[in-house]
C-alpha cells in the first residue's frame, strides 16, 4: 500500500521552469513503478512521463520529451518531474501514480493501469 502527494505546482511564465515533487509513504516505495499525468479541464487524463522501480527506465510523451524529465529518490520516497520550456499548453492539474511490480507487462502510458494516485497539484503557464 502506498499513499502520495504531489506538491511544487504554481503559476509560471512561459518559458518558465517549475520542478513537481510526490511524496510516497511507507517503505515499500522502490516496489512501484511510478508515473506522471495531467489533466486540463475539458480533457482526459494525459500521459507525461514514467520510471521503472529501479529509475533505470523513463519514459515520456512525445509532447514533453527533451523539456521535462522525471526522476526518484529511493532513499527519500520521492518521484520528481523536472518541467522546463514550459508552455501555456502544459496547463493542467497534474498527478503521480504508482504500479506495484508484477509479472504482467507494464503499459505505462495507460492511467488505467496504476493503483494509487495522488491528489493532484495545479500547474499553470501564462502566456
């Protein structure tokens, strides 16, 4: 089991950078695959980034890649989404997500296939 909480969203310019932080709880952090989402009003859940337990694995959305990187700390129980040349578009609440390892294959970009989230943190650009 595993609660999270998001923290670090605000409001930045574009061309800004802003650094998200989820903070898992217990000791079983390093047990989950571990992923980024957003979702802007009107939209579904989106896609952003994903690491494998271990961080030797990331993954990311062709709409983010080369400006956000996603990032943990073990020791710490923390995934971190590092966000730069932000956009008005990467407006959105965003949202960490965890998927405790298994057998069966690990569909990161699918919101449906993680077992905890988070609470949410707002990020938005201006123009």
């Amino acid at each position: 089991q595993v609660q999270l909480v998001e923290s670090g969203g605000g409001l930045v310019q574009a061309g800004g950078s802003l650094r998200l932080s989820c903070a898992a709880s217990g000791r079983t952090f390093s047990n989950y695959n571990m992923g980024w989402f957003r979702q802007a009003p009107g939209r579904e859940r989106e896609f952003v980034a994903a690491i494998s337990w271990s961080g030797g694995n990331t993954y990311y959305a062709d709409s983010v890649n080369g400006r956000f990187t996603i990032s943990r700390d073990n020791a710490k129980n923390t995934v971190y989404l590092k966000m730069n040349s932000l956009k008005p578009e990467d407006t959105a609440v965003y949202y960490c997500a965890a998927r405790s390892r298994r057998d069966t294959t690990w569909y990161y970009r699918n919101p449906r296939v993680y077992d905890y989230w988070g609470q949410g943190t707002q990020v938005t650009v201006s123009s």
